[in-house]
C-alpha cells in the first residue's frame, strides 16, 4: 500500500513541477513581450535608431515603422501571434533586420552550447583541483582543520571580463597560442572557455570542499577507516554523498555560461547566445528577444531536470525509503592560519578606505591621466587624471553596502521558496534561466537607471541559488533518520522547522551567499556599465573595473587595483565567520 501511495505522491509532484515550469515560462515570456510598452519610449523609435543609428527619424518614418510591424496591436496580439507561428517552425522576422529569426538563434544556441561544454570542462577539473587536498586527507581520515577556502574565494573573486581580456592579451595577442576573437573552430573555444569556467569551478569547488569533511565524519566512513577499506573507495562514496547538495548550484552556473557570458563573448567577439539576447532586448526587437529567451527556458528547464535525475541516482534506495543520515558538519578547529588570512584582509581594506577617503575621488587632472603608482598617487590615477585610491576608498561603503543587502534579499528569499516546495517547484528552474542583464532591462524600463534599479534586478534572478540548495538541503533532512525520530516523539511542524530543519539549513545557505558575494558586486557593476544601475561619475569598485577594462593592456594599474580590493573583500567574506557551522543532532 505504501508502495502505490508512493507512486501516487511522485506523480503528483511531477505533475506539479511541470505545471510549474510551463506557468513560469509563460510569465516570463509575456513579461518580456511587454518590454516595449514598460519602457516608456516609442519602440519604432528604437528600432529606426537600431536599424540607422545615425540618423534622426521622423515623423513620417515613425509612422511607418508602426504600421509595418503593427505596434498599435498592442503586446498581447504581438505575443499571440509568435505563439502560433512556433508550432510551425516560423518565429517570425526580425524587428530590426527582416531575417528570420529561427536561424539566428539556432546558430547562437550552438555556438553557446559548444562554448557551455568547453567551460564545464574547465569548471569542473578546477573544482576537482581544489577539493584534490580535502579527498585526499579525509580518505584517511586525517582531517584536523576546516578548510579556509582562500584559494577558491580568490578564483571566484575573478571578473569574468577582465579574465577574458587578460587571456586574450597574453594567449592571443603576446603568445599567439590560441585565437584572441572570433569564432573560427575548438582553437577559438580555449580562451573564452577559460575565462568562464575559472571562476565557475572556484564557486563549484569551493562548496563542495565545504561540504567534503562532513561526509568523511560520518559513522560509516570511519568504520571504513577501521576495517581497513581502501583510502580511494571511501573517497569515492563520500563524493558520492557530499554532490547532491552541490548539484543544485550547477543550474545558474551552466545558464551564466550560456546567458550570463555577455561580456566574455563581447570581447573575444562570439556571436553567443547571450549576446543575441541582449542586444536585441536594446534594440527592442520584440520577435528575436522572445525567442532567444525561449532557446534559454528550454535549456534551464533540461538542465534542472538532469540535475534533479543525477542527484536522486546518488542518493539512491536511502532517500526513497527515508533513511538517509544527516549530513551534519563536523565541529573542526578553525587553525590559525584562517585567522590571520581574516585579520589581514580586514587590515588592508580598513587602511585602504581610510586613507582613500581623506581624497577626492571626483578631481579630474588631465595632465595626470594613466600615471603609475607613485607616492603623489599610491594607486595611480584612471583615464580621467582621478585618483584611485580616492575613488576606491569613497566607493568602498556603497559597494559592499549594497553587496552585502542584495546578498542577503537573495538568500532570505531562496530560502523562503526552498522551504515551499509545492510554489517554487519549476520557478526555480525557469527563473534560473534569464540574465540578471535582461532582468535589468525589465526593471529599470519601469523603474528608470539607478543603483537601487539595479539591486532589484539582481535579486529578482539571484535568489534562486539559494533555493534550489534549501529544496535540495531539505529533502536530504526529511529523510533522514533522526527527523523520522523526532516525528514519532510527536515534534510538530513549528518544532521540527525550528530546532532541527533551520539549523541544518543555515550553515551551508550562508557559506554560499558568502562565497557568491563578489558575483554579486561585479553584476551590479555589469548593470551600471550598460547604463542600467550606478550612474558616472560615482566610484563603485565595480564600475570602476568596467570603465577602466580598455586601459589594461596600457595601464594595468588601473583594472589591478579594484580587482586586488573585490579580491580582498571576498576573501575577508569567507574567512572572517569562522563559526559558521551546521546544528543539525543526528
């Protein structure tokens, strides 16, 4: 009987995440259909400056452009007739070319599959590197100290553009190894799939080195120990049992490297899907953006599925039958070394605000401009003849301030809809889909450009990280056994939510969001970039490395100093709460 109610049950939920995927994909796509009209501004306007960037239109121009693509149908009409046209192959024109549509984004979607494999590959050999040492002394059960994760915070704490334009210099250009742009054969996925997968598999990596030593402490692996099993088989069970929790975070990574890679492929020109996307929600070309947005629900909604079917495999007869031990995190000593990492960061930020700060960041000295660290200017100064340091030191506060809350928006949200299952099943999976640049472009088309526009942004795509580790987290906790314990003791729902399941829950949501942090900082720097959150001439650490990005070849002092700062913050972030731990009682 239980067996048939079990299949019942999962029926019901796979009926449910379905529903949820089609009603979230059908949100988002007539959200995105009404960008034209959110805005504000005139799409035949738009499309005219698209078409003939330099040319006033007029009047007459205006209306024509109307009449020829129907604007005065309204979105909903636009929305509809797209739909049709899908079932028969035809996704219709382009708004600002005349080609049809399909094509191009058939193109753009394998091109950015075959440069997603390249950077999987990367993410997950870099990720392999840095949890080598953990799987290496937990085999043999020589695990003294929690691991500081310096190394992976640091790799994660890359911007992704500024790696791509360091890689295309020094492979492409002074080396000549590899291609340094275009589009031309595997020769040409190198680079770019290096710049992607470095900081991906750092964020990969870094969790699930996190996640390693709870595993290897567990009864059995210690039993192992004593009998006598070989160091690589228990190595290998106790991957086993720390992935499931890691997986869920390969979904927003593997839609960042298909989506998310705007500015890598801006750089070394790839004709990526992302870039599609993006420069057709600019341009308003409504046809070519609800398709390139389609193309990316599809592969979030296969991607999330493949996840959830690889971590039920890993887990196996144990979750089914609601046996599956807590993976509680050992309560390992902090070492000193973590501690001296912290004070040091925290250090050298403290002396660089402060002496930032008695600067003014917005004096703009012409005759200064590109000049190298000296002791007039200790960070030397930008294109403008502004110092860096000054500019660094102002924009300290706003940058982490704002990090620092839309981290925490991000996480408080993911794990509110992680803990309901039955509304955030299939939204996650949908949501995860859209470019935190095209969730930019929606809201400040209602909002206008600011900093706080931007903050929204984020965390209407940021929070689904957080959600699908708590769902992932949480499914893990009701099976296992001392949850079931605590149920027949007659624990209520209030109870098992606030002594047992939150608990669990809050040590590795928070390591996360710690290790996500200078994400977090260098998206809002990409919105600001695009014009679409902090407006010039603000310092912000971010801004700052987007602005000063075409100086590096000539003056590397100027992207080098806020990328040194962010690195900095992001590592401070990870070792500063050394007390971060799980409470969950087996």
């Amino acid at each position: 009987m239980s067996t048939a109610q079990d299949t019942v049950r999962a029926r019901r939920t796979l009926w449910r995440a379905g529903a949820g995927r089609v009603t979230a994909g059908v949100a988002l796509l007539t959200v995105v259909a009404l960008l034209p009209w959110l805005s504000g501004t005139d799409p035949a306007r738009t499309v005219l400056r698209a078409r003939s960037a330099d040319q006033e239109p007029t009047l007459a121009e205006l209306a024509a452009v109307r009449a020829e693509l129907g604007l005065e149908q309204g979105p909903f009409a636009h929305l509809m007739d797209w739909l049709g046209g899908l079932p028969r192959g035809d996704a219709g024109t382009s708004w600002v070319s005349g080609e049809p549509i399909l094509p191009q984004v058939t193109a753009a979607f394998g091109v950015s599959v075959t440069l997603m494999t390249g950077a999987l590959l990367v993410t997950f050999l870099v990720a392999a590197a840095i949890c080598a040492r953990t799987v290496h002394r937990g085999a043999r059960q020589r695990l003294r100290r929690d691991s500081a994760g310096t190394g992976a915070a640091v790799l994660a704490a890359l911007p992704k553009f500024l790696l791509a334009s360091l890689l295309a210099l020094a492979g492409g250009v002074w080396l000549g190894w590899f291609p340094s742009g275009g589009w031309d054969g595997p020769a040409s996925m190198v680079l770019p799939a290096l710049a992607l997968g470095v900081p991906s598999g750092a964020m990969i990596g870094g969790l699930l080195d996190q996640a390693l030593p709870a595993a290897f402490h567990e009864p059995w692996a210690r039993t192992w120990k004593a009998i006598g099993f070989p160091p690589g088989h228990t190595a290998r069970h106790a991957l086993r049992r720390a992935l499931p929790g890691v997986l869920p975070q390969l979904l927003p990574t593997v839609v960042a490297l298909v989506g998310g890679a705007v500015a890598v492929e801006r750089i070394f020109n790839i004709p990526g899907l992302g870039r599609l996307a993006l420069d057709a929600a600019i341009a308003q070309d409504l046809p070519l953006l609800q398709t390139a947005t389609l193309a990316l629900v599809l592969l979030g909604t296969t991607a999330g599925l493949l996840v959830q079917a690889v971590r039920r495999a890993l887990l196996g007869r144990p979750l089914r039958d609601g046996a599956l031990p807590a993976l509680a995190r050992p309560g390992l000593p902090t070492g000193r070394a973590r501690r001296l990492v912290a004070a040091g960061c925290a250090f050298a930020l403290l002396a660089l605000v402060v002496a930032g700060l008695l600067r003014d960041p917005l004096y703009v000295d012409t005759a200064a401009r590109l000049l190298p660290p000296s002791p007039a200017h200790p960070l030397g100064t930008d294109s403008l003849g502004r110092d860096l340091l000054a500019r660094l030191g102002h924009g300290a506060l706003r940058t982490a301030g704002v990090a620092f809350a839309v981290t925490a928006v991000s996480a408080l949200t993911g794990l509110l809809l992680g803990l309901l299952p039955r509304v955030s099943v299939g939204l996650t999976d949908v949501v995860a889909t859209m470019p935190a640049v095209l969730a930019g472009l929606l809201v400040t088309a209602a909002t206008g450009p600011s900093v706080w526009g931007a903050a929204c942004a984020v965390c209407v795509v940021g929070w689904t990280p957080y959600a699908a580790q708590t769902a992932a987290l949480l499914e893990q906790e009701r099976a296992s056994g001392h949850i079931a314990a605590a149920v027949s003791l007659g624990a209520g729902r209030l109870h098992l939510l606030r002594r047992h399941l939150l608990p669990a829950l809050a040590g590795p949501l928070v390591r996360n969001a710690l290790l996500r942090l200078p994400t977090t900082v260098l998206v809002l720097a990409s919105l600001g970039f695009l014009g679409l959150g902090e407006q010039p001439p603000t310092p912000e650490w971010g801004r700052l490395l987007s602005e000063n990005q075409p100086y590096a070849e000539l003056a590397p002092w100027v992207v080098l100093a806020p990328a040194g700062a962010l690195i900095l913050l992001s590592v401070l972030a990870v070792t500063a709460p050394a007390g971060v731990r799980d409470r969950t009682r087996p």
